[in-house]
C-alpha cells in the first residue's frame, strides 16, 4: 500500500462515501415502506401512471404485481448503491487499481443503464393490472419514464464503459507488476 | 510455463549470493527470488542484460527451453 497525502484523503473520503451509499440504501427503503403503507399516496402514484380520467381498480393482484414490478426498479438502484459501498470501501483499505474496482464500476454502470428499460416495462405492467377489470376497450397500456432515467441510461453507459476500462488498465497493471 | 531459470545453477557456479545479486543488478530480493522460481511472466532486456553483466553469462546460461512434454 502506497503511504502518501492524497491516498490519506481519497481513503478518508471513500469510508464516508461508502458509508452515505448504506444511508441512501436505508433512506430508499424507508421511503419505499412509507409509500406501500399509505394506501392514499398508492391511489395517487396509480392515477398519476395512468391519463388523466381512465377509470382503474386498485385490486389485490394490481398491488402485489405494482409492489413486484416496482422492486425490479429499485432493486436496481438498491443494487448500484451496494456495488458503490463495495468499492468505496475497498478505496478506503487502499486497494485502487485492482480489477475488481473496474468490475465494480461496469455493475453500477449496468444497474443505471437498466433503470430505464425497467421502468418502462413496470409502468407498463403496472398500467395493465389497474385496468384489467375495465371493460374491453378501456384497459390502458401506458409506458412512461421521465428525463432522469433517460440521463441515468446514459450516465450508466458511460459507467459501464469506465468500469470496463479500468477493469482492463488493472489487469495490464497486474501482469506487468509480475515482470521483473 | 516450457521455459526454466537457470539463474539458481549459474549463482551457484559464480559463487555469488541472491543478496548480493540482488543488490548489483538492483532490484529487490524479493523480486529475484521470483525469477529464480520462475514465477514471474516476463524478463525485462534491462533486468537481464544486468544480471548476464553482473555474472558474466549469456542470456541462454540463464534460460532454457523444455518441450511441454518435459516441462
């Protein structure tokens, strides 16, 4: 491990990271126990999927399959920030240009990047459970994500191909350490 | 790995110590070591050409080539 001022204090940095990644974990959970409790806000959030006037069914089947497809997204997101706890936890012990930084990084990138297709496939389910009771005619479709997944996509990528990157810049390091 | 150090064999006939080695060609004695075992990928020019100097040798008194089939 190499001693120095600016390992110190991407170290220091790196344990407070890695433990505000665990924070946000228990702050999303949180979050997500207050909504599924709070049987009103579950009526907005359903009205708000759908356009504006079409009649839906807050049935048993529509909550459990909205509860499971609503996981995949943030199971997603819950996963991203475990991988950034990971690796901000392996900064803090000194180890940097190691393949698993560039592993870590290609799994945050990969979680972002499917964080879209996710929610549409979720708004579209959970589109369809709401109004399965309609009648013909009137059930609704609806695949929805607003602009943020869509920069996350693109951010994720963007990981994604770093992590990939370093993944191979530390596997390059690592043979040419084992040449004397 | 079909190629074998042979730096152990010419130390030997040189009469020289690891130690010792380690410090004219200079890198550490931890590294040599490795060479000696043969657990290493690869050989600089640089590292190689210090120890033929130091041990007035050849490339080829320190390196041999086995066939798989004897490696």
């Amino acid at each position: 491990m190499i001693e120095s001022q600016p390992l110190a204090r991407v170290q220091r940095l790196s344990r407070i990271l890695s433990r505000l990644a665990l924070v946000f974990m228990a702050l999303i959970l949180l979050l997500d126990l207050l909504l599924w409790i709070d049987r009103p806000a579950l009526e907005r959030s359903a009205a708000m999927l759908l356009p504006a006037g079409t009649p839906h069914d807050l049935t048993t089947t529509a909550l459990i399959g909205g509860f499971v497809v609503a996981h995949m997204v943030m199971g997603l997101l819950l996963y991203a920030l475990w991988q950034a706890h990971r690796l901000f936890a392996a900064f803090a012990g000194g180890a940097i240009l190691v393949p698993e930084t560039g592993r870590r990084l290609f799994r945050i990138g990969l979680a972002f990047a499917l964080v879209l297709p996710a929610q549409l496939a979720a708004s579209g389910a959970t589109s369809l459970l709401l109004t399965w009771r309609n009648p013909a005619g009137s059930r609704a479709l609806t695949l929805s994500a607003d602009p943020v997944h869509a920069m996350l996509a693109v951010a994720g990528l963007l990981i994604l191909t770093v992590g990939w990157v370093m993944a191979e810049a530390a596997r390059i390091a690592e043979d040419n350490a084992q040449i004397v | 790995m079909p190629i074998n150090v042979t730096l152990d064999v010419m130390l030997a006939r040189r009469k020289m110590k690891s130690k010792e080695l380690a410090e004219r060609i200079g890198i550490t004695e931890q590294n040599l070591s490795l060479l000696k075992s043969g657990k290493v990928k690869g050989v600089r020019f640089e590292t190689l050409a210090a120890i033929c100097r130091a041990l007035d040798c050849q490339p080829g008194d320190l390196l041999e080539y086995l066939p798989e089939d004897d490696a």
